[in-house]
C-alpha cells in the first residue's frame, strides 16, 4: 500500500489530492489498480517473449512445441543467421548508419543551429523559413524524387545511400537552436570580447554547455537511423540495413518463422539495451521534445 | 586576412521596404557583428548542413513535382506529360481512379478508427499513471519500450502472434474457444491485427507525453476543486481535460499523420492483403504509392503524382484539425 512515506521516493509528484476525510483510496481499490498496471505490463511485454522464444526454437520445432518456455532451447537459428553473409553486412551496415549518420547530424546541425542563433546575416531569415517549411511537409512526397535522385548519382544499394536523405533532416537544426537560443549570451561576449573566433566560441563555450541537449538529440537520431525501414527498402536490393533486410529475410523464410524471429531479435537488442541504460533519460527526452517515430 | 566588416547598409525600417530588410536582415535583435568578422562566417556555419539539405530535400521537391509531369519508370526517363497523371487519377473512368481511391479510403477509414482509439487510451493510461501509485517510472518505462523499437521488428512480431501456423494467438484461442480466425488473410480480422500492432508499437508515446502535460498542471486547481466538492471524474473533465488542450492538439496532429503513414505493419503482417480487385483489402495509400513506384512497374511518375496528392490532402487535414481544435470552446 502507498503510504504518504513513498512520496519522498518519487521525485515526478502525483498531482493527485483527495478531499479531506477520503485521504486514502480502499485497499481493495488499490489492489485492483496495481493489478490492472500489471496486467497492462504483461501485455506489452508478452509479445517480446513470444517473439524471443520462438527464436530460440530451431526448424520444425516451433510447429511442434508451443510452449512460452521452450522444450529445448537452443541458439541454433542465430548462429545459422550469423553464418550469412547477407546478415552480417545488414548488421555492419545499421552499425555503420547509426554511429556515422548520429555523428554527422549532430556535427552540422549544431554548427548551422549555432549561426541561426547568434549571427545576424543577410537572408537569414528566408533561409530559416525554407528549413522550417520542409518540417511540415509529409515525408511521402520525398520519397520517389530522393529514390531517382540516389539511383542518378549511382548510389543504389549503396552505403551512403541509406544514410545521405538522414542527414539533411532539419529537426536537429531547430532543436538545437531553441537550445542555443535558451543559453544566456554573456559567457560567449566574454569570450568574444577576448577575441576568440566565431568557431571558437562555439566549440570551447556553447558547445560544451550543450552537453544535455545533444544527448537528447544523439540518442534520438541513433533510434531514428537504427529504427528506420521504408528508405532502406526502396533503396537496398541486399547492401541493407537490419529493418530492411528483415523482410527480405521473412520473405526468404516464411516457412522457418524461428530464423526470422531470431532476425527480429538481433535488431532489437542494441535498442533494448540503450533503452534499459537510459530509459528514464529517454522517456524524458521523448516526452519533452515531442517527436513522433 | 579577412575582409573589413563593411558597414551595415541603411535600412528602411517600415512599408515594404522594412519588410524585405526584415526579411533579409532578420528582426534586427542581434545585429552586432564584430570588426574584423569575416561576413561569411555564418555561412560557413550552416553551410555543411544547408547543402546536404538542398540536394536531398529541397532539390527533391521540386524533382518530385517534375517527375510527376513526365512519363518516367525507375528503368527509363520518358517523355513530359503534363497533368496527365493527375488527370487520371482524378477520372472516374480510368485504371488508376479507383485502385487509388480505395487505397486512399483505406487509409482514411484507418486514420478515422486508430486516432480515437490511439488518443484515448495514451489518456486513460496517462491517468493512472498519474495516480499516486509506486513505481510509476517502471510501468511508464514498460509501457513505452514498443515504441523503441523498428516497424519491421513490429511488424514481425504481430505477424508471428497472429501467424496462422502456430501463431501465439491462433494456438490460445483454438485451445480456448475452439476456434480462431484466420487472422492474417481475412477481413475483417486483417485489420484488427493491424490495429493492435499499431497500438502496441505507439500507444506509449501518446501516454508519456500526455502525462508530461497532466504533470504540469499546478495542484492548486485540483486543492480548489475538491475543496468545493468536485469528484475524480469531474475534476479529469473540467481541470486536466482543458489544461492538456495545447498538448492534446499536438498528440492528435502528429497521430494523424503518422497513422496517415501507415505502411511497415500491412507490409510485413498482410502484404496488403487479402487480395481484391482493387489491390488489396489492407492496403493503405503509401504501400499502394510504394507499389506503384518500387514495385512490378516501377511507374515512378505516377507514384510520384500519387505521393503529391496525398501530401495534399494530409496538410489540408491537418489544417482543418489545428482549426478545428484551437476554435472549439472558444
């Protein structure tokens, strides 16, 4: 039972308050919240399970066995994955695209996101509006031009071409201006005054005051780059990234579902556990920066 | 070394004349820039990212809008057209119309069921979670990991619940009721799964901001209110239901287009199917765009007219849904 003890413990206070005589809730009625909190748990978690356990069930097995516990368990289905080559370039290649493609954006949007903040310049704002304009326009409009654009260049079924249209995302850029726009201009006047560069300022003053935010938007954009499937499926043919060779891989296996959970496993794990070491974090940032997957 | 800061040139500070300036030059806040600055500095700045930028979305805009008016495959650029493909897409009579309208009736009817469904549940688990319960940060953490992950891992985990071959799903309801449907290939249960992997995958994010949003509002409201006798139920409706008014007008916007978007779940779990004359009973309008473009003929300019129209309609319905919300009860 709660007690008025475990709202010292929390530091996000319920903004819940009960009329005088009526402090505290039945026990059979909290009793059935935490049940029904349970049950909620159970239920976003049960698919995971299943999806872990099937994976774990080699061959004929998973027709044959349909327990959550498996009978036998065993890794087979992984190490037939890992002995594919094709797999192991889809796992580099999201490797590769995430930790590069998370780099870079952060590198170039918040060297421009810094100009839009602090420097006055000719047509500055023109150049902000047709940023923010893309912002609003829906991502299905983009996709056959970038497509012919990437096949002109050569770059089909390239690396470069599963992270080149991540890149040029605006989100960062206004993210990161509003950050800079928060931070109060004197220290890097100071610095200015002493006659540091422009470059100068940012890297050894703003930048390292905006530690929080570009935490906030690594670990969004590494989820946006790991997570992503429609551009890596129209174009890949096989040099993919693990989303978009997933489906090649279940419509390669539809008869062996355990290889194709075990698929679906290995790309979720790196996910899972950055979510399981940061999770408070990300929740938050997600919660705060309002972006929707 | 570098050049002299030229002077700022004299501006004009109303008519049209200041609005250009205002335009060119900005709202005039910072406009000190120091002697000896070189003046392409801040070009320099966002010069790496604007020209990704230009060549990979704003180069593409346009492109998108030239294809469109030609006659292109993947395999072959063709001849212009003009409006052609948007003037079968509009014609009742052609190949194209209905295919492409049932996609788009699809999607709308999807839109239309999800976004109520997605909204008020993301509220529902929001209050609870906003009750004075321990350890919410854990079942809040719970209830958002779906949403972490990939469409396609989605995708194949509904796809394997509901599988027909000894899908999780499929074996607990033939040992339970003797019976299943078949999920996956029929209709109406095809959607339903489609549904529920949707909600699974998102409902979280709806939740953790709305309940960002009830956790910012100040106790004092709900001190007064249960000071004058308002219950549970009337406090939710007349102090946390208004307060959440911005917030909920963002969670609705941005769960519209993305349930607009709906393309990796019937993808990976039906393929569009179960098949029909029109293409596709749980086909919505970016697989069939996607199909078009990418696929069998690979017809990119008549994807590309496609994906145009759908832009168009979903920024209209995303006008009328910001008007609608910011002038109701007003």
């Amino acid at each position: 039972m709660a007690t008025a003890l475990d709202r010292g413990l929390e530091k996000d206070q319920p903004v819940e308050l009960q009329a005088a005589g009526t402090r505290r809730r039945g026990g059979v009625g909290r009793v059935l919240m935490y049940l029904l909190l349970v049950v909620i748990a159970a239920v976003f978690i049960l698919p995971l399970v299943v999806v872990v356990s099937a994976s774990l069930k080699f061959s004929a097995e998973i027709f044959t066995d349909p327990g959550i516990l498996p009978a036998d368990p065993g890794f087979e289905n992984y190490t037939a994955l890992f002995a594919r080559a094709e797999f192991l370039t889809w796992f580099r290649n999201s490797a590769i695209v995430s930790t590069v493609g998370t780099f870079v954006t952060l590198t170039i949007t918040s060297l421009s996101a810094y100009a839009f903040a602090r420097i006055d310049f000719p047509f500055k704002n023109l150049l902000f509006g047709v940023l923010i304009t893309t912002l609003v326009l829906p991502g299905i409009m983009f996709l056959v031009p970038q497509f012919k654009l990437i096949a002109d260049l050569g770059l089909y079924n390239t690396l470069p071409a599963l992270v080149l249209p991540g890149l040029a995302g605006v989100f960062g850029v206004f993210f990161m201006r509003q950050f800079f726009l928060g931070l109060p201009v004197e220290l890097e006047e100071a610095a200015y005054v002493d006659g540091a560069s422009r470059l100068r300022t940012f890297v050894a003053i703003a930048l390292p005051l905006a530690g929080p935010a570009l935490a906030t938007l690594a670990v969004i954009t590494f989820l946006a780059f790991w997570n992503d499937y429609l551009w890596p499926v129209i174009i890949c043919q096989d040099n993919c990234t693990l989303p978009a060779g997933l489906r090649l891989l279940q419509s390669q296996y539809t008869g062996d579902p355990g290889l194709v959970m075990a698929g679906a496993t290995v790309a979720a794990i790196p996910v899972l556990i950055l979510y399981l070491l940061l999770q408070r974090y990300i929740v938050q940032s997600v919660a705060s920066s309002g972006i929707k997957g | 070394m570098s050049s002299m800061a030229a002077a700022t040139p004299g501006r004009p500070r109303s008519g049209i004349g200041g609005l250009l300036s205002r335009l060119v030059w900005g709202s005039g806040k910072d406009r000190r820039r120091r002697i000896g600055e070189n003046r392409t500095t801040p070009y320099l700045f966002i010069l790496p990212h604007f020209a990704i930028f230009s060549v990979m979305i704003l180069f593409p805009f346009f492109l998108g809008i030239w294809i469109s008016l030609h006659d292109s495959t993947a395999l072959r650029d063709g001849p212009f057209v003009g409006l052609r493909w948007y003037q079968q897409l509009f014609d009742p009579s052609s190949f194209q119309f209905p295919r492409f309208w049932n996609s788009v009736w699809n999607t709308i009817i999807f839109v239309i069921i999800s976004t109520p469904l997605l909204i008020g549940l993301g509220l529902a688990l929001a209050a609870l979670l906003n009750q004075q319960i321990r350890g919410r940060n854990i079942f809040r953490a719970i209830y958002f990991v779906p949403w972490t992950l990939s469409v396609s891992v989605v995708g194949l985990t509904w796809w394997w619940m509901f599988n027909g071959n000894a899908g999780f799903i499929t074996l607990f309801m033939e040992s339970t009721l003797g019976w299943s449907p078949n999920w996956l290939a029929t209709t109406p249960w095809a959607w339903i799964t489609i549904l529920v992997a949707t909600l699974w995958w998102t409902i979280g994010f709806n939740t953790i901001i709305l309940l960002a949003g009830m956790q910012a509002i100040a106790v004092d409201l709900y001190e007064a209110a249960s000071i004058d006798g308002a219950n549970k139920w009337q406090q939710f409706k007349s102090i946390t239901l208004p307060s959440l008014r911005p917030i909920l007008l963002l969670v609705i916007t941005l769960q519209v287009i993305a349930s607009f978007q709906l393309v990796g779940q019937p993808q990976l779990m039906t393929g569009g199917g179960p098949p029909s004359e029109l293409g596709g009973e749980t086909a919505p309008v970016l697989l069939h765009v996607f199909g078009t473009g990418f696929g069998g003929r690979r017809e990119l300019s008549l994807a590309a007219a496609m994906a145009i129209i759908v832009a168009a309609i979903m920024i209209a319905v995303s006008i009328v849904n910001f008007r609608l919300f910011s002038s109701e009860r007003s």
